[in-house]
C-alpha cells in the first residue's frame, strides 16, 4: 500500500514537517523557498528504519549439509531452503564440507585421513562470522567401520568437544543438534545400523543432558524415505532437503523472540550512592556519583543519594540542636535507594555521627544505627554488593559545622572498619585516597572535597566496581 504524508508548512521558520495519513496538496503560493525543506521532511518521513542486524545462523555438518546432490546448491541446499523459509532478519550461511566427521583423526571409508571437522577451514569459518545459533549436524559419516570402532567412544567425544568449542564462543550462540538422518540404504560404508541404532538415539539424549535444542532430522527423513532421496540413500534429494529446512525453520521460530532478546543489550549495573553531603555534593557536575558515572560510562548507571547533615545513628541532630531528626531512614532518598534495584550500594556515612549532639563516649548509637543501614541494603530482593566508604579525613581535624575531626577518626572510622570486616563487605578508604593530597582536594570548609577530591574518590570508587562486579550477567552470589 502507497503511504501518504500531510505537510504542515510554517513560512515564518521556513521548515516542514511530515505527518502520516493524509494527501499531500501543494497551494500554489507556497514561497519557492519553502520547498527544500518540504522535500527534505517528506525524505526523512518516506525512508525506511534502518534494519536491524540480522540473526547469524550457522550451519554446520558434513555432505548433507555442504548439499551433495542438490539440483542447485545455491537453491536447493537445506541451508539455501532455509534462508528462503526465514526471509528478512535471518542470515544462514553453509559450513558443511562433504565427507567430514566429529571424530577429530576421521577418515574416509579407503583409510584417507584428514576427515575431521576440526581440520576443515569451514570449523574456522563457522566459528569467526559471530554466530547467533549453531546447527549442528555431524555423525552420518562416523558410522563407517574406519572411525566407529567398537563402541563409538571416540566419536561421542570428539562431538561433544566440538559442540563445547561453539558453546565457548564469546558471545555464546545457542547450539541446536541435528539428529543425523536416517540412513535408507547403506552406502559409502555409512551404516544405518549405527545411526539408527546407536548414534541418533546418543545424540537426544546428549541434547538432552545439555538442555541443547534438538531438531530430530533422522525421524523427520525417515518420514519421507520414500520420495526424500537420492539413489545412494544417504543424501537426500531437493524435497529431502527442504524437509530438512522445515524442520530447522520451525525450531528457529521457536527460538526467535529468545535470540532477539539475547542480542538485545543487557541493563546497566544501577549503583546507588547513599552518604551524607559529602555524597550529595550539591548535585551538580563535579559530585562523586557524577564523575563516577562519567569514569564507568555506559553499562552503568549511578544514582546520587546523599542528603545534607544526614546521619546513621537514629535521632541524629545537627551541631547548633536546632529542631529536626536527621536520621538518613527518614529521607525520600533512603526509600529511593531501596526501590531503585541496585546492584551496588556505595555507602559513606558517618561524618554527621561526629558531632557532639550525636556521638556519646561509647559511640554505641553510631554503631547500631549503622550496623543497621548495612543490613538494609543486606536485605534487599535481589541482594546487592554493599561498599563501605570509610570516611575521608576532616583537614586540619578542626571543628567544621559541628564535625569533629578527631572523632571522626578515632570514633567514626574503627566501627565503619569492623562492621565491614564481619560482614564480609569490600571497603574504599576515602582516608588514603585523600589524605596525599590534602592541600588540592578539599574545598576551604576542610570537610567536603573539591572537584578534584571527588574526583579522586570517582576513580577509587571505579576501580573498586569494577572488581566485585562484573558489567554483564547476574551479579556475583556470596
């Protein structure tokens, strides 16, 4: 059907704008200017998306899959029906080669080596145009008495290292066994007996162990034996393949919207940073959780939590004792960093607790109310790593906003430690990081760090990510 456009005009900017379903009426007036921009609009409206890439399909095998016999290979070949049977968004490509088997020392049925998959430059090939699904359909030509041997032994193991070579691929395909086809009448020292009676049979319940997807081929030929063959009976005629094709097709539906959503790029690792202003750091572009994110960059996606004057013991209160409870619990921010799912919770607090309306000689309120925070993050339905930033030296240890440097560092600091050793959880030492460059990373109150500062904890806090937690996949279990 023949798309139309309506053309909205706007003579003042001179520019167009397209809008589908209805006609386009040229008025006459329309300033000769004006029809640039009023082809350009209807250019951009008309093109088609841009096509995704297309799903990279495999095929790999031996004779009956490289398509011996065939009227036209390039038509007729199982892996030629099945590109025509997919269309659009599917890419098949043929990487069987005639005579080869799983067995690695493979030979012909004359005792001519050389005969392994492995060997043949279409191993490499298959394996190098970055597959999305693997067909793989070995083991016809591993029934001759040169490489089946007694029992099969070398055979089987030989295929399964070959399916496990796929498998390793980085990114991984999804590797579909093609059960090898019945055999309808033995030739070439190919031997129905063993594909029928021994070989097809492993290979289902290898699938099976493997949870690999399985296309029965043996049963699928065996259906058409009658008009699917060639003369030889082992390979199968124009109508055999495309029986083949249907079969391999219906799987690959099946598993489309799978490797659509595999191709699709995974989520980014959330991190949460949850901490008082030294975390908030006036939310603009020189904030830690800001240049954090800038230094991971995409695959990440970092969340700043930090609070003003906010503390870990429960009924904190700033220096001066003015009216407020600054417990960090009773902020829209402590519930934003529960619910935002995070893979990582950067945790830096404790400056606030400083304070002499906050911390006792015990600091035992300090520890409960922290202990506590951590186990909140702890709890969390999917559990997330939990970092403890120990908090960053008060310079000069002077008396900044009621922060008291000296408890920060004798009080503060020890209990941050402790808690991190007994729960097990990795530490940052905002002290270290900071401490070398005293005089160029704190702002002049002391207590907050400058741009470069955060920039310093930035890089520590990336470097600490991208070691307990990995950019892809589920996160690390404990």
């Amino acid at each position: 059907m023949q798309a139309s456009y309506h053309i909205i005009l706007n003579s003042s900017t001179k520019t167009a704008v397209v809008a589908p379903g209805a006609r386009l009426r040229y008025n006459g007036r329309m300033k000769a200017k004006l029809l640039p921009s009023l082809l350009s609009a209807l250019a951009l409206a008309a093109a088609p998306a841009a096509a995704a890439e297309p799903l990279v399909v495999a095929c790999v095998g031996d004779s009956i899959t490289y398509g011996h016999g065939a009227s036209d290979r390039a038509r007729t070949s199982y892996p030629a029906q099945l590109q025509t049977l997919l269309g659009d968004g599917w890419k098949v490509l043929n990487f069987g080669h005639n005579a080869r088997t799983a067995l690695d020392e493979g030979k012909e049925w004359n005792g001519q080596g050389g005969m392994g998959y492995r060997k043949s430059p279409e191993f490499a090939k298959a394996k190098d145009c970055r597959p999305d699904v693997v067909l793989f359909m070995l083991g016809t030509n591993d029934s001759k008495p040169v490489n089946w041997g007694e029992d099969g032994a070398g055979v089987k193991r030989d295929y399964a290292q070959l399916v496990d070579d796929f498998l390793a691929l980085d990114p991984a395909p999804v590797v579909v066994i093609g059960a090898s086809p019945f055999v309808k009448k033995d030739s070439f020292s190919i031997r129905e007996k063993i594909v029928g009676g021994d070989l097809a049979p492993w290979q289902r319940a290898f699938a099976a162990e493997r949870g690999l997807p399985l296309v029965d081929a043996y049963e699928a030929l065996k259906a058409r034996a009658a008009d699917g063959y060639l003369g030889d009976g082992v390979h199968p005629n124009d109508a055999g393949y495309g029986v083949l094709a249907e079969a391999f097709a219906t799987k690959l539906r099946e598993l489309e919207p799978a490797l659509k959503e595999r191709r699709a790029p995974p989520p980014p690792r959330v991190v949460a940073c949850v901490g008082d202003s030294i975390t908030w750091g006036g939310g603009g572009a020189n904030c830690y959780p800001k240049l954090l994110q800038a230094e991971l960059g995409e695959g990440w996606k970092v969340l700043n939590f930090g609070v003003n004057s906010r503390t870990a013991r429960r009924d904190g209160k700033e220096f001066d004792l003015r009216p407020g409870d600054l417990d960090y619990r009773k902020t829209l921010n402590y519930t934003k960093s529960l619910s935002c799912k995070p893979d990582a919770v950067i945790l830096m607090i404790g400056t606030n607790d400083s304070k002499p309306p906050n911390w006792e000689e015990t600091g035992d309120a300090f520890r409960e109310g922290y202990a506590d925070l951590v186990d909140d993050y702890l709890a969390l339905d999917p559990r997330p790593i939990v970092i403890i930033g120990i908090s960053p030296t008060v310079k000069g240890g002077g008396f900044t906003y009621g922060v008291t440097g000296k408890i920060v560092g004798e009080g503060v600091v020890p209990v941050q430690r402790k808690i991190a050793e007994e729960k097990k959880l990795p530490t940052v030492d905002c002290r270290a990081i900071l401490d070398p460059h005293m005089a160029t990373a704190y702002a002049p109150d002391g207590l907050h760090p400058n741009p470069e500062g955060n920039r310093l904890l930035a890089a520590a806090f990336a470097d600490k990510l991208r070691e307990v937690l990995p950019t892809t996949g589920p996160a690390p279990a404990d």
